[in-house]
C-alpha cells in the first residue's frame, strides 16, 4: 500500500538560510522513520520511503519570473507534463539544482 503525505511548511527564516530549512525538514522525515513514528504501536512496516524538500511558491496563483505560467501552458498542451503549475515550477527548480 501506498500512502502520501503533503506538508507545506511557511517560514519567517530570521536570517537561518534556505538550506538549513531545508536540512531541518530532511532530518524530520529521516527521525519519523528512525523512531517509528510513521507506524506508532501497530504492526505495521515501512518498506520503502521517498520523499524530497523543494521550495514552492507562496500561492497558487504567483507566477516564478523564471519558470513562465506560459511554458508550462505548452508543456501541458504538448502531453509533456500533467503536474500542477506549483509541482512542475518546483520540479524544474529540482532539475536546475542537480544539473
């Protein structure tokens, strides 16, 4: 079975960096399978585990300057995504991080 969590966390960083945010929301997923807290009392086993920390925009209706509602317009129409514009923004972001 798979199951899916979504959190949105909205920070005032006061001066803590992106990438110690970041960090801090990597070590919360790591904690929560290390102490079990993803099963609690029961039985139940986590058999694998995939997550990743992106940065989103604040709403659903910002447009990122470098990600143009535009080009996702033609990704959409060209069958090459079927993600929301939020979830392709940080997805091309993710991209242009590890590239």
């Amino acid at each position: 079975m798979d199951l899916r969590l979504t959190l949105d966390v909205r920070y005032t960083p006061n001066g803590v960096s992106k990438e110690e945010l970041k960090e801090n929301l990597e070590q919360l997923v790591v904690i929560a399978k290390g102490d079990a807290l993803l099963t609690r009392d029961s039985e139940a086993e986590v058999e694998g585990l995939q997550y990743r920390v992106i940065e989103v925009a604040a709403s659903h209706w910002d447009n990122d300057p470098d990600y143009p509602l535009e080009d996702w317009r033609h990704e959409i129409a060209d069958d090459n995504t079927r993600q929301s514009y939020s979830d392709w923004v940080a997805s091309q972001k993710e991209d242009a991080d590890v590239g």
